[in-house]
C-alpha cells in the first residue's frame, strides 16, 4: 500500500502522530531544514511515546520524516547554546540522549522508514528502532569527531552492540559518510528497497509485527536490549518465560496452529 506522505510545503511543526488500526505513524516535520530536531521537538517525542505505549490498541510504531530526508539530526544551534551554559546544566547531549534511550526502550516493536538521508544524532534516534527499512538512495554520517564532539555514552554503545566496534569506529573516527548499499551490509539497515516499494516493505514488516502475540513480544525484546548491553535481569527473564506457557497467548496460539489459522492476540 503506497502512502502519500506529505511534500516539503507543508508547515513545520513538532512531530506528527497518526493512527491507523493497530498501528502508529510519528512523523518528523520540519522538511524545509532536513527535519533537523529543536528542543520542542524532544519533548513532544517523550509525550508521543508515553502515550503510545498506554494505548494497548497500538501494536507497532513507525518512525519517519516529512519530505526528503529522515533527519539531519540536532540542532547545533542548541548544542553550542547549551556548550557553553553552567556545568551543572542539562547539555543538549543529555536531553537528545533520554530521548532515543527512551525509544530503545519502548515495550512495542518499532520500525524506522528511512525516506532520506539520517545524520547527526539522527543515525541513533533510528539504530534505536528495532528495525530500520530505507529508500535505496539514503545515505548516513556521524560527523561528532569533526565537531569535537564526544558523543553521549549510551549512543556509542548502541553503535558498538547493534554494529560491532569495527564499523562502530570506522563511522565515528572517520566521520565519513556511507551510502546505503553499505548501511545494509555493515547492519544499519535491515532491509533496503527502491523508492516506490518502501511503504510495501514498511506496510509488510508492520502487519507481521502487529499480529504477533504483544505480550510475548514486549518480553522477549526487553531480553534481547538487555543482552545486548550486557545487563540481563535473568530472575525477571526466567519469570516472563514461565508466565508465558501458562498464559492465554500461548493458549490461543496453539489452537490456531492446530486450527491452521492466523492467531488473534
């Protein structure tokens, strides 16, 4: 099903939610700056999460941007306004950081359509989705060691467990930018498509996504995340795994592949 996304006249704002059925859209909307993130930005994307992971209706999130690029990050604006503020303060490194820390850890599947080019602290807001699917033509950089930037801790290790510290380096100490035929092969991207079939690729990952069992799914992801960062709650993790065969997920999804039928979570 190909969408018609809004073309870069539309007038900016903070990021969009639309929803449809069992699925969630956010939408960055600033295209006439690359949808280049502001501090109002921030915030409405904590309010956004909040309230899509309270509506158990929502069964997966779709991170994308308006126009032609995916994002050209934060602004520096801020960054050099808030460089040079007391010590004590919030950096904008911090606040950029809760952010996409907190979309890591959204209990819900979550894909990133990467409709552009994603650059900046843009790369992490979408390596922090669990699946990124990207137009053939996107291209990405991390340009933090051309800014003298030390990027936030979190970031790094997000590059370093879903990257490894090879590509990790290479994309941080260079700063060079890569096309997308290499963000597919080094694991940026999951899947790749042309233009005119990304919304298919987008529309088929998502329907997968939200006709699996929630509850299991939540679970399981938050064992991967924390296995990736080396910080498992094992007695947590055994405890989810022993509620879920007595639970009535496992119940309904037993009789429907005896039933040979799609189950209904």
């Amino acid at each position: 099903m190909e969408k018609s996304w809004p073309k870069a006249a539309e007038q900016a704002s903070t990021p969009i939610l639309e929803i449809g059925g069992a699925r969630a859209t956010i939408r960055l909307n600033r295209p006439k700056h690359l949808n280049r993130l502001q501090p109002d930005d921030l915030d409405a994307l904590m309010g956004l999460f909040e309230r899509i992971e309270a509506d158990p209706d929502i069964r997966v999130l779709v991170l994308t941007g308006t126009g032609r690029a995916f994002s050209a990050g934060y602004d520096l604006g801020s960054i050099a306004e808030r460089a040079s503020a007391a010590p004590e303060a919030q950096t904008a490194g911090s606040a950029f950081e809760i952010v996409v820390d907190r979309l890591e850890d959204l209990a819900l599947p979550t894909i990133c359509r990467l409709n552009g080019g994603v650059y900046g602290g843009s790369t992490d807001l979408a390596l922090a989705c669990d699946f990124r699917i990207g137009v053939d033509s996107c291209e990405m950089f991390m340009p933090a060691a051309r800014l003298g930037l030390h990027y936030y801790k979190s970031g790094i290790k997000r590059y370093v467990s879903r990257l490894g510290a090879d590509n990790a380096r290479k994309l941080f100490l260079t700063a060079e930018k890569i096309d997308a035929a290499e963000m597919l092969r080094i694991g940026y991207l999951t899947a790749m498509a042309p233009a005119a079939a990304l919304d298919a690729e987008v529309d088929r990952l998502a329907t997968v996504l939200s006709g699996n069992a929630p509850v299991a799914m939540r679970g399981m992801k938050r064992a991967i995340n924390e296995f990736a960062h080396g910080r498992l709650d094992e007695a947590d993790a055994d405890r989810r795994a022993r509620d879920s065969m007595r639970g009535a997920e496992i119940k309904e999804g037993i009789k429907a592949f005896s039933e040979k039928r799609p189950p209904k979570f």
